[in-house]
C-alpha cells in the first residue's frame, strides 16, 4: 500500500502542475494584484457587450412571431410584404404601422437599447441634441442619434482597430529587434540610425499629412499608422536578442548546426517575449487614443462612422449639451484606465525582480 501510495501521489501532483515554474509565478503575480485581475475582468465584460453590440443596440427586432413562422431581423433583412405590408423594401420597425402589422399577427422583440448607430430619433419631439430621457439614456447628438448606442459602436471600431494595429505592429516590431539583436554589427547600427530618422519625425502631423492625400477609408488609415506604430518593441526584443546571443545554449546550438532561424524561434523568443507581452496593454493605450485623436480633428475614420473621437467634437460645438463631452470624456478615460491598470499587473507580474 505504501508504494502504491508513493506512486500516486507524485503523479497527482504532477498533473496538478501544467504550467512551467517561471510562468506559474508570473500568473500568481498578477493573481495578488487584485486591481488588474478586476480590470481584466471588467475589460472583457466592456469587450464582449461591444463584441455583441448589434444585439443590445439596434433599431431592428431580435426576434419577430408574424403568423406562427419566426424571422431574425438583426441577422436578415425581410420586406415588408413579409409582414403583410405593401412595400417590397426592407420593413421599417420602427414604423407604427409595420409594429401595428406584425402585432397583430404575433410579436417583436425588440433589443434592449431600440437605436443602431446611424438611427435617429424622430418620435422624440425635442430639438437635436436632446438631453437624457427615457428613450435616449445619453442624451442625443446634434443628428437625433443616441449617444449610448454611438458610444458602444465606436468603443467596438476603437478596440477592434486598436487591437488590430498592436498585433500588427508588434509582429514587425518583434522580426526587426530580434534581426538586429541577433546578428548585431552593421545590422544592428543600420537598424538604430534608420529607427532614429524614423522615430524623430512627427508622427501624428505626417498622418494628418498622408491621410489627407487618400479618400477616407479605414484601410488606409490602418496602413498609414502602421507606418509608425511598430517601433514600440524594437528596442525590448533587441536588447533580449543582444543579450542571449552569446548565451552558452545558443552558442552550442549554433555549433551544433541549429539554424538562425530556429535558434532565434526556439531559444531566444521565448524569452524576449516575456517582457513584450507586458508592454501591449500600453501600446493598446496608445493606440486607441491616437484613432481618437485623428477622429477629434477630422483626419480619421471616415465620416459618418461611430466614435468617440467625432463625439468629442459634436461636444466642443455644442457647449449647451454638455452630456456630449462627459460621454466621450468619461468613456474614453474609463476604457484606458482599465488598459493601464491592467498593463501595470502585467508588468509587475513579468518583473523578475518581484517574489
């Protein structure tokens, strides 16, 4: 019984440790930080709502009962002689007369905020922007439009966008570091004297530059600040590169015939990308408010698209809506914060200095 014991026991406790020692230390680091563990929480309820937007704000039913069949209008447009009306177009909800006609038939259930991002309120009876109410939580913009249902729209473009532009610019900015750190010399000292010239530019003023050469178009806005946005972890990845080059595990696997490629894959980006990781919530940040920025000066998504940035405008022109701004304001501030807190549990937790 006892040696059974003596060989259960490690095997339990072996199934029990998945993740490697280092990894399972930087994951309780961030578990005691209990401020980022609340911030990641709160971010992906923030990131799932915005994910599932079209269901929770939109001037669609989710789902309409007409004469015993079911039809799923956020998913499928129908005409409105689908509902016994008499125009072959797509059926207006927010119609009385469509509403009339399918309920006398059945039922529409409608989403939980009754405006897309484009729908204004024309029942509301008050000149635009309108203050909160019962219908407009947030008020209106200067178009009848509801700020609640604005604000997620353009929180999902933000995030998508932003998330979008940090995978992208730190995939570049992780293949020039290690290229540099890895093979140093003339590389190296090319790689640092052009990301001088290249960092010193004004950054925002040659996107305002670039971008007024274009018709609008998220594409070549995601292109232009591309341009600029993959230096944010040249210099981590290079000093790891640098550093764990002459390594006495890379030189034996150089001398043992292991390729660059595989040496600088297997060995040294495990390593390096540690303190990456650490760093996107911040380069997040950056992002999302450099779109914001864009949008407040007219330079950014085209016009007409849901944003914070173009919320932020309609609040410096109309001064006598002070919702407008303290939307804008306070949701932009609330969704960096989330992001800064939640970079700086990051941070702390990949910091190999902390216990």
């Amino acid at each position: 019984m006892s040696s059974q014991h003596s060989i259960v026991t490690p095997l339990s406790q072996t199934k029990k440790r998945r993740l490697n020692p280092v990894w399972q230390a930087r994951l309780d680091r961030f578990r005691h930080n209990r401020l980022g563990v609340i911030s990641l929480i709160i971010f992906t309820i923030v990131f799932v709502i915005c994910m599932a937007v079209n269901v929770i704000a939109n001037d669609k039913p989710l789902l309409v009962n007409y004469d015993g069949d079911y039809y799923v209008p956020v998913l499928k447009a129908y005409p409105e002689t689908a509902f016994g009306g008499i125009f072959e177009t797509e059926a207006n909800y927010k119609d009385p007369a469509v509403q009339e006609l399918i309920e006398s038939k059945g039922y529409l259930l409608m989403p939980p905020i009754a405006f897309a991002d484009q729908t204004p309120n024309v029942e509301l009876g008050l000149p635009y922007p309108a203050p909160p109410n019962s219908q407009n939580w947030l008020g209106t913009d200067d178009q009848g439009r509801d700020v609640l249902a604005r604000i997620l729209y353009g929180m999902r473009v933000s995030l998508l966008f932003g998330l979008a532009l940090t995978l992208a610019g730190a995939f570049i900015g992780i293949i020039v570091g290690a290229i540099q750190g890895y093979y140093g010399g003339w590389v190296d000292l090319a790689g640092q004297r052009f990301m001088e010239v290249w960092g010193g530019m004004p950054q925002l003023f040659m996107i305002i530059i670039l971008v007024s050469l274009f018709s609008p178009s998220i594409t070549i806005l995601f292109g232009l600040m591309l341009l600029f946005g993959w230096m944010g972890l040249v210099g981590l990845v290079r000093a790891e590169f640098l550093r764990a080059r002459n390594f006495d595990y890379v030189r034996a696997a150089r001398n043992l015939g292991v390729s660059d490629a595989q040496i600088m894959l297997k060995h040294i980006l495990p390593n390096a990308l540690a303190s990456s990781l650490s760093q996107l919530p911040f380069i997040l940040t950056a992002n999302i408010i450099a779109l914001t920025a864009l949008d407040f000066l007219g330079y950014g998504l085209p016009p007409g698209s849901p944003s914070l940035g173009e919320l932020m405008v309609q609040g410096k022109n109309n001064l006598d809506a002070p919702w407008l701004a303290l939307s804008g304001f306070f949701s932009l501030t609330f969704i960096l914060s989330l992001l800064i807190f939640i970079g700086e549990a990051l941070r702390d937790a990949f910091d190999p200095r902390r216990s």
